[in-house]
C-alpha cells in the first residue's frame, strides 16, 4: 500500500466507519476488512491515531483495528503475517512519544504496545523497557502518566506468561526493574502525602494517580511488593529499613493521621507482618549454620524492632486499631446477625484491616512475646473490676484488651492464672446485665473460648455451662450467637454436660429459629451439628423440634446452597445419633439424599459431597431395606462414571447396600454396577482397582453363589491376575481374597471358571490349576490380613482329599500356607498348654461401651452376624487341617500318604505337629 495516497483512502474510510448511517458505515467497514491484509496498512493507522488534530472518535477506531490485527497478523505463522520489515518500523513508532491526550485512547495504546511486548519482548524488541524508565524519568506530568500506564500494561502481560523460558526471562527483566519501581511509588506516595498536608488537591490527585500506576507496575514485576517480598526474600534485603521506616511511621505514630486511608494502612500492616514472621531472615538455632543474607535480615530487624518501637507498636495496635468503629457498632444496633457473622468470619486478612490487624498483633507478639507479655498485661491489670456502663470509651478499651488475650492466649500460657481469672473477674462481667455492657459480656465468652483449649481446668466446665445456659438467654442476639460458637470448642467430658443438654439444645433450637441471615443460620447449625457429634444416642429424646424443623428450612433454602449444605452435615449427625431410629427421618431425609446426589441436578455442584456421606451414614444406620432406599442407587452409575475425588464414598455406599440386603440389591443393579466397574477399571489407580475389587470380594463374602453369578465378567480378570503374578501386593491380595471365597465356598463356579480359563489360555485345566497354587503359595506374603491368610490355608485345603497328581504335586506348598496361617490365628492357652484358633466367633454379644463411645451401627451389627457364618469366623483351622490331611491319608493309605509328607520340609512337619497335638 502507497503510504501518500493510503492514508487519505484510509483516514475517509474510517470517518465513515463512525457514521450512524448503516448505509455508510457497512462498505466502510467492508473496505477496512479487505485492508487488514495489506502491506503497509497498519503503518498508515500508526500515523492516523497519533495524529492528534484528526477527530478522536476516528483516532480511537484506528487504534481498535491497530490492535485486533496484533492478534491476527503479527506473529510470523500466521495467514497474511506482517513482514518484519514492517514489524521493526511499528515498534519504533509505538514508543517515539507519550503525550496522548486522551485518557481513553492512550489506555488502548498502551494495551497494544503490550499486545506487542507479549510477542517480541525483549528479544525483537530490547528497546522497550529502557525507552519506557527513561520516559518515566521525565519532568513532563503527561509524558510520565502514559509512560507509567504503558509500563504497567506492559509488566501485567509479560507477567502472565507461564512458559518456563518466558518465566526466567521476566525474572531477569523483573530484576533489573524492580528497584526503579520502588523507588518511584515511594517518591510518589510521598509527594501525594506532601501535597495532602498542604491541601492541593488537584497535585495530590494526580500524584495518587502516579503511585497507583506505579504501584500497579511493581504489582506485575513479580506481582506486587508484598510478593517480591514473598518470592524472592533474600533480594529484598536492601529495602527491608526503608520499607519498615515507612510502614510503621505512617501506620503506628502521629505522621499518618489524616492523611492514611484503610487500603494503604492493610498494606503496610502486611508488610511488616511478613518481614516479621519471614523465615528467611531468622538465623538458625545454630548461628554458625546461619546463611549470611539471614543474619543481615535479622541484623536489621533487631535494630528496627527496639523495645520502644515494639512497645508502640504493640500498645496501637490493642488501643486504636482493635476497637470497636462507630460503624461497627451501628451495625451491632441495627444488624446484629450481619456484624456478628463478620466478626467471626471475616474476610481475608490481606485485604480487610480488621483481620490484617489481628493477624499482624499474632505474628508480632510470637516473635516478640518477652517484649510485648509485660505490655499487654499491664493493659489488662488497669482495666481490672467493672467498667462504668456510662464510659464507653473503657467498655471499648476492655473489649479490645480482651480480644488481644484472647488472641495471644498460647503465647501468654505462663503469665495468665486464666482460672483465677476467671473466677475472681471474668465471671462477675458475665453477670452485668446492663445493655451496654454486651461488649463486654461478647468478648468474654468469646475470650473464654479462645482459653478452653490452652488452659482451663475441668472441675471449672459445669460453672461455664451454666454460664452458658445464662447468656443464651440473654437480650442480645450477638452474645447469644457468640455463646453459642463458644460451646462448640467446650463439650470434652460428656457426663459433665448431659445436666445441661435439654436445656441448651432446646436455646440453640430456638436461635436457630430466630435468626434469619443464612450465615448466621450455618452458624447455629454448626454449633448444633458439634452438640449432636458428641453426645451421641443420648440427643434422642430432644431432637423431635429440630426434626420437624429441618424439613421446612430445606425448602426455605433453595436458593442457598451453602446453608443446605449446612443442614446436610447437621443430618448427617442426627442419623448417626437416631441410629436405627432414623428411619422415621425417610420421608424427608431420601428425597435430600436423591437431590444431592443427582449429577443431573445443578446443586449437586455444592451438595454432593456431603449428600454422599448423609447416604452412607443412612445406610450404615438402616434397620432394613425399603422401595424407596434402594431406588435411590439408580444416582450411583453417573456418580461412578465421574471418578471424583468422591469415588471412595460411593464404593463404601456399594458396600453399605450390600451388606443391608444383598439380594434385593444385586438383583437390581449388579448389572449396570458391573458394567461400571468394567469401565473403571480400564482408567484407574491401583488404589481404586483395590476398592473396587473389595466391592466384589464382600459380595462373596455376604452371598457366595449370588455374588459370583453377578460379578462372574469381573472374575476372568482377577484369575488372570494371579496367574500373571499381579505386582501390585495389595491388588494381588484382594486377588486372591476373591478367589478364595470362590474356591472354599463355590466350588463348581471355581471349576467352571477354571474351564473358561483352560479354554482362552488353551492350556489344560490341571496344568491351570497348578500354575494358580504355586503363584497363590508364592505371593501368600502379599497377603498381610490374618482374615485372609486363613481364607487362603482353608481356600486350597477344600481341594483336599484329591488323587489328582497336580494337586499331590503341590501339596507341599499347601501344607507350607497352612502352618503360616497356623502361627497367625492359634493362640496358646498358657494354663492347658493346648492351641485354640482366635478368629473363631461363637455367638453375636452387645458390646460393653463408655460415655465417649459410639454404639455400633445397624451395619456393625449385620456384619458381627455375617462373620458367625463366615468360614473364616465359624471353622476351626486347626480341626480343618487334621480332618483333610486324614481324609487324604485315608484315600492314599499309610505308606502313600507318608510318601507324600517326606515331601514337606521336616520343621514344617514338626510345627505342624505342634499345633495339632491332642486332636
């Protein structure tokens, strides 16, 4: 394109690419289309845009199309690339001045010159960055403003490449830039701050424009200062006295009052915090170990951080910033749930100053706690006795000295006789009822609270509960709300608060009716979830309220899935609480379970988790199978096609219904669970083929013909498995559980697998049959379980008496599996000298518990009644071994079957004679 006569066609066609008029403004932008192709077309939008007389609206559209063609046409394999030539004369052009005007398009221009940087910076374009610091350098105000914005732009997106090579080269760039731009927020912080003083406000403006663009700079050469301070420590040790001067004399002494603002304050509060608390400029325990950058660090800390400065610091930071605003207590008075969901949750401490001031009054007093424990305790000591309701500023003062106790409360473990405390002060600010008073009554329950698990005596809990008991009562709904989080962390001896359970959960029942914020709502049902946990069975006779409740705020909550979420872990506790007896929960809790676990259902994104656990714990406390129970598995093929991180809950449901109603169960869904677990077995860890193995191997522990029949195209697997000599010990173990329950307890599916088996692998079956013993005698060390190492000596034993000769052959390894099975299960009973096997159960007996021990479930009682039918439970191993070495003696006769035992290594013998003595 001819650059003289380009321009005029260009400049008209984007004049009437501004048009209103449709019909003007559609071949315009038809003709501007077929242009962006052309040599030399981005060159004559170069000069159309930093032409500064030409309209701006026509300006502004030429650096859109400048930019769009960036994307499509720069790099070099792109369709219609520009030639480097060209590319070379627009990087020039881009940066030969920063005076734009407009606000608006020197931010497009700056966005493409970064567009650029993205693509050729630094290796086509080393120019970049200097010409940029040099611009920035400058004395005129525009010329700096579009430099700074330009090199923000231009950092923001360099710092965003991920490639490793991309990476190392903004680090070397960072490296050498980064200074440069701390030194130039600095100086403009301080001008903004000067010219604040001095109330120019149109100076001070502009200047806070500059720092934040400088800020903004520094944010994307390594993020910002607070993460070069994070990445890249050791570098930032020169800057560690200047950053601490300016952080601290603005944040903690008279220079920053009036002229700081809360964003900047969390700032330098974070600042210090992580030079504070940075491990990298704490030397060693062994000084001699330490890195020098580490002791320089540390060096310059100790001689900033002397006990004057700490003192102030520590003193401002309780004094001033912990209390209580006039607008935090006006959302007390006027929305209580609001500020008490804030007080206790907050948000992040990087950003908001309250938890920023919190969190930096922790990391400073752990680093400085000799310095800072005699400060603190002297706040506390001047406070001691009741504040006059009337002084508001002491009620302030005494509940922000009570937040930094409770705060510091590890760290003051040795100075605080808390339960002196307690009794003698803590107690009687409890009992003043007066309405100004609830700072103080909140605050000590909380700091109570934050004590409990550092230092406070048992005897002292039934005095608490009745405090407790007290201020649920009270007037005011943030106290009561704090009350209520407190006794969460307070319920350890049970019997201590069983006196008080009726009374305190019918209160948490009544708050939780009350309050009507869903934070607040999650809040109480947290609390009532905690009670529920630990007091067990003994909630039964309370929670009829609660029950006939939960239905109503489930459908409340629609909206909020949080606070459904909420209600899930609550029912999950009132299930394992109701027992059995949570079955009069199925009209409303199996619809919750259906809904949770639909993956078909868009909450689920939120409930499905706890849905998954509320479904097992459901079944685990199921007394018997209904319609509607096992419907609900029709959810579980989707579930299982995720292989979420959830799949190990879904297998123990698999489990759950199995062990409930084996029958019923299979009969419906071994099919479809079958094809699933084909499918994940394809793409799954080892640690997933094992649960899903453990799956089949109960199904043939709770129903030996059924399971095998339902789960006979799994099976081919697991008997290729062991021939091959699966590596994987745990695998191979669960291989060769599964097995066994076969052998020993379906021995004509054994033998018709081992025929399909002999038939693929064209080998025959008595060839087959002794490969699988000597692998099964081989890897009997994978096998770590006793249950299973007996399963396995009972498993090959069933194939006794046998003539076969494959069989006769491996006899040894038989006997050699038997007597280690022997050593595990046979106990000596020390007063008649004789063996006993110790798996052997007789009969099913309730278990003896303690106040802190759960009851068995449903399911622990089915499988306790399972294991009394279970060979490995019901046989005696040791009576097995003698009955079947004697049937095979009797089928071979003396001299055979002695020809047979020389076969078996002669310790083995005498053990094995050991252990059937007297039989």
């Amino acid at each position: 394109m001819d650059m003289d006569s380009a321009s005029s066609v260009v400049l008209q066609a984007l004049t009437q690419a501004t048009s209103q008029d449709t019909a003007v403004l559609k071949p315009a932008e038809e003709q501007l289309r077929q242009w962006e192709t052309q040599p030399g077309f981005y060159s004559v939008l170069l000069n159309i845009f930093n032409n500064h007389m030409l309209d701006v609206n026509v300006r502004w559209l030429a650096v859109l199309y400048f930019k769009n063609g960036i994307d499509r046409y720069w790099r070099r394999v792109a369709p219609h690339a520009l030639s480097e030539e060209e590319k070379t004369s627009l990087r020039a052009g881009l940066i030969t001045n920063f005076n734009e005007p407009v606000n608006q398009i020197a931010t497009q221009i700056a966005v493409l010159i970064a567009k650029v940087a993205r693509l050729d910076c630094p290796r086509q374009w080393p120019e970049l960055i200097p010409i940029l610091l040099e611009s920035v350098k400058g004395q005129d105000g525009l010329q700096q403003h579009r430099a700074l914005l330009t090199f923000y732009h231009v950092t923001k997106t360099l710092a965003s490449k991920r490639l490793a090579q991309d990476r190392r080269l903004f680090q070397d760039l960072a490296s050498g830039i980064y200074s440069f731009a701390c030194s130039l927020w600095s100086h403009h912080t301080d001008c903004f701050l000067q010219q604040i003083y001095a109330r120019d406000e149109a100076a001070a403006l502009s200047s806070l424009e500059r720092t934040l663009l400088s800020l903004k700079g520094t944010q994307h050469g390594n993020l910002i200062l607070l993460d070069f301070l994070e990445y890249h420590p050791c570098a930032f040790i020169p800057l560690i006295q200047r950053s601490l001067e300016f952080a601290v004399t603005y944040v903690f002494t008279p220079a920053g009052e009036g002229v700081t603002f809360e964003r900047f304050i969390v700032q330098c509060m974070n600042l210090i915090k992580m030079i504070v608390k940075n491990d990298a400029y704490k030397p060693a325990k062994n000084i001699d170990d330490s890195k020098p950058e580490s002791l320089e660090a540390h060096k310059i800390k100790t001689a900033f951080f002397t006990h004057p400065t700490l003192t102030e610091i520590g003193r401002r930071l309780v004094s001033h910033y912990f209390l209580l605003t006039e607008e935090e207590l006006a959302m007390w008075e006027e929305d209580p749930e609001s500020f008490a969901v804030e007080e206790t949750g907050g948000d992040s401490w990087k950003y908001s100053l309250r938890p920023c001031t919190e969190v930096l009054f922790l990391d400073i007093f752990h680093n400085y706690s000799q310095t800072l424990t005699p400060v603190l305790l002297d706040m506390v000591q001047n406070l001691q006795g009741p504040t006059n309701v009337e002084d508001s500023v002491q009620l302030l003062m005494k509940d922000a000295v009570y937040n930094a106790v409770g705060l510091a409360a590890y760290e003051l473990f040795d100075n605080v006789d808390f339960d002196q405390w307690f009794k003698n002060q803590l107690l009687g600010e409890l009992q003043v009822s007066h309405h100004r008073y609830k700072l103080i009554r909140r605050r000590v329950i909380w700091l109570i609270g934050q004590w409990i698990s550092v230092k406070f005596k048992s005897d002292l809990r039934p005095l608490l509960y009745e405090v407790i008991l007290s201020l649920m009562q009270d007037p005011d709904l943030v106290v009561r709300i704090e009350t209520a989080t407190t006794l969460k962390l307070n319920i350890l001896l049970i019997e201590q608060f069983l006196p008080y359970l009726e009374s305190i959960f019918g209160l948490l029942f009544q708050l939780l009716q009350q309050v009507t914020e869903c934070d607040t709502k999650m809040q109480v049902l947290h609390v009532i979830s905690c009670v529920i946990e630990r007091v067990g069975i003994q909630i039964r006779p309370y929670v009829g309220c609660l029950v006939q409740y939960l239905p109503l705020l489930w459908k409340q909550s629609e909206e909020h899935n949080m606070l459904r979420c909420a209600i899930l872990t609550t029912l999950i506790q009132l299930v394992q609480g109701l027992g059995a007896e949570s079955k009069n929960l199925y009209p409303f809790l199996l619809p919750v379970i259906q809904l949770s676990t639909d993956v078909s259902q868009p909450p689920h994104v939120y409930l499905l988790e706890d849905g998954l656990e509320l479904w097992l714990v459901t079944l685990e406390n199921s007394p018997a199978i209904t319609p509607e129970l096992l419907r609900i598995f029709q959810n579980m093929s989707a579930l299982l096609e995720l292989s979420s991180e959830n799949l190990r809950t879904c297998f123990h449901i698999v489990n759950g219904y199995i062990y409930l109603s084996a029958t019923e169960f299979l009969q419906n869904y071994a099919e479809s669970l079958c094809r699933s677990f084909c499918d994940l077995l394809k793409d799954i860890t080892n640690e997933g083929r094992v649960q899903v193995l453990k799956v089949v191997e109960i199904a043939l522990k709770v129903s030996p013909m059924l399971g095998a029949h339902m789960f006979q195209p799994l099976l081919p697997a697991v008997f290729r498995g062991i021939v091959d000599g699966e590596r994987y010990p745990v695998v191979m173990s669960t291989y060769l559980g599964i097995m066994g329950r076969v052998l020993l307890q379906n021995f004509s599916f054994f033998s018709s697998l081992l025929s399909q088996m002999a038939s693929e692998c064209n080998q025959e079956m008595d060839q087959l049959l002794g490969n699988v013993i000597e692998m099964w005698v081989d890897r009997m060390d994978n096998i770590t379980q006793p249950e299973r190492r007996k399963l396995s000596s009972l498993a090959l034993l069933s194939l006794l008496p046998s003539d076969n000769s494959v069989i006769q052959d491996k006899f040894c390894g038989i006997v050699n599996i038997c007597v280690e099975a022997l050593h595990d299960v046979m106990t000596e009973d020390p007063e008649t000298g004789t063996f006993k096997d110790c798996m052997l159960m007789s009969h099913f007996e309730e278990p003896k518990l303690s106040d802190d021990e759960e009851p068995p479930t449903e399911q622990d009682k089915r499988k306790k009644l399972l294991a009394l039918e279970d060979p490995v439970h019901s046989v005696s191993l040791q009576q097995f071994v003698y009955e079947k070495l004697k049937a095979q003696q009797a089928l071979m006769g003396d001299q055979g079957f002695g020809a047979l035992m020389e076969t078996v290594d002669t310790e083995l013998v005498r053990q094995l004679q050991e252990f059937l003595q007297g039989l």
